[in-house]
C-alpha cells in the first residue's frame, strides 16, 4: 500500500483559544474548511462572533495591564521555547495540515511553508530577549547651560492584533506573534478563514503545553469581516500587525485613525499564475515552479 501526504491529515483543531481556553463560539457557529486542490471540506472551525472577539480584546488587555508579561523577561523566553518544541513534536501533522488546507505543494513546506520559519521565527526573538537593549543611558544633556541625565527605555506597545493571510499562513504568523510576544506585547491571532487550522493548532499548544498566561495569546478565526474590523476600531487595541491587500490596509489605515492606531502594513500582491493539465510555457518562463510560490502574495 503506498502512503501519500494526504493519507496523515488529521482532523484540525475547530476550537478558538480565548483567554487560556480552548472554546467553540458563543453563537455555536462554525464554518468549513476547504482543501482548495479537490475542493473538500477536510472540516471545520469555530466561527467567532463579536462577543467573542469582544472577550478576546478583554482578556488581552487585562493579561497586558495586571500581569508580568511585559516585564517578565524570564517568562517570555520560556514560553516562546516552549511552543517552539511543542511545534517541533508535532511538525509532520503540520505539514500535512498546510498540504490539505493552503493547496501548497510538499515540497513547499521544507522551505517558506514551514521548516524555515519554524528554524527561527521562535527561537530567534526568544534568544535575542537577553541581548537586547532593553534600557540604555544617553550623552549627558547642556542644552540651555544646564546639565541633564537621561535614560531610554524600551517597553512593550500593548496589544497587538496579528491579522494573516491564506497563502503562508504559518510563515506570516509566527513571524508576527514571535517578535510581538518577545517585545512583551498580549497577540490576538486572526487566522484567514481559508486557513484556519494551523493557527488554531497554535492555539491548542499554547494551552496545553506552554505556561503562557491566559489572555496573552489567542486565537480567534471568523468568517465575519466586521468582527474582524472590531479589532481595528476597539481602543483597548494599540497595534495593527496586517498582510493582505492594498484596498483592506487603507481601510484599516481609516478605520484606525480615530484611536490612533499603530500599523505594521505588508500591502499588496506580485502577480497570479494559472495552469492547466497541459500547459504551454513561454520561452521566458523556463522555469515556471520559481513564480508559483509567490503568485497571489498578498493579495
């Protein structure tokens, strides 16, 4: 009997993570999750609603204002190297689980997909917590004749809202969440709808195997653009961490502008390739495996 990628998928995680608990929505919905190569559903995932998100914001704001995080420098690193080998135990069904729902090919995840931002995406900014410069002092001020003592200080924004796209879900997000939580930031991981289970996997070690305390990340998948905006116009969030189009950034561009929002943008698409069963390359396109990774990023 021959074994085939697809033969390992195993059902994914359908429940969000909400300060420290694995929950479904409060409404009960879920939506499905589609294989985009034969057009399946391979499952489904809870389906958050605005009192959910609503009890997300809370809980990342509580977890920011009364706990350590932010200064516990000791925590974070643990935590972060926690997840990474907890991501590691289970890499082989992740990697079975980005074939099923992005579409990608397999070889795709030895590289961008999976292995090379799981090499680092964690490890890197948990490390680079005790080598940071966390405080420094400066030059001695004279402006105006007077002598002046001064200290710089680097602390964390608050809380950050990591919005992800379809086509590297895994990549984009634990680029995003790794750094934010090292810089003793609370994450609220908004996962693509198309693209939901390795980010709710995510959310499932977190509970489980790290000591992350709750409220400091969570997952939160929804089909509803307008829950989704909630944590672009909440107050209670100070930062904006997004991929995806052009046309959402400026909206959330505006719809951010009245609490001031901080933005981290990654606008904007390369191109799109399409193929057939029997395709014909042009001679400038030799080797057309080198566009189809990139095709739609973005967008």
């Amino acid at each position: 009997m021959t074994t085939t990628q697809e033969d390992t998928v195993v059902a994914g995680e359908a429940r969000m993570l909400i300060d420290g608990k694995l929950e479904e929505a409060m409404s009960g919905r879920r939506f499905d999750n589609v294989n985009p190569a034969t057009e399946l559903v391979i499952g489904t995932t809870a389906d958050a609603g605005h009192e959910d998100m609503d009890r997300a914001i809370a809980a990342a704001r509580r977890a920011f204002d009364e706990t350590d995080w932010s200064t516990n420098r000791e925590l974070r690193k643990r935590c972060l190297l926690q997840l990474q080998a907890a991501l590691e135990d289970e890499v082989e069904l992740l990697r079975s689980e980005l074939v099923a729902e992005v579409g990608t090919p397999v070889l795709l995840t030895y590289g961008p997909q999976l292995d090379e931002p799981l090499s680092d995406g964690l490890v890197w900014p948990a490390n680079f917590i005790d080598e940071f410069a966390w405080e420094r002092d400066l030059p001695e001020g004279k402006a105006f004749g007077m002598r002046s003592w001064r200290k710089v200080w680097k602390e964390a924004v608050g809380v950050v809202a990591a919005i992800v796209p379809w086509n590297y879900p895994f990549e984009v997000t634990i680029n995003k969440i790794g750094q934010a939580l090292a810089a003793g930031n609370t994450v609220i991981l908004k996962p693509a709808p198309d693209t939901p289970w390795n980010a709710t996997r995510i959310g499932r070690l977190v509970s489980e195997r790290t000591d992350f305390p709750a409220g400091v990340f969570q997952v939160i998948p929804t089909t509803d653009n307008g829950v989704a905006e909630d944590l672009v116009t909440d107050p209670r969030v100070d930062l904006i961490s997004f991929t995806g189009s052009t046309a959402v950034g400026r909206r959330i561009m505006e719809k951010g502008a009245p609490t001031l929002k901080r933005l981290f943008l990654e606008l904007g698409g390369k191109w799109r390739t399409s193929c057939s069963t029997t395709p014909t390359w042009p001679r400038s396109s030799r080797s057309p495996g080198r566009s189809a990774p990139t095709a739609g990023r973005g967008a």
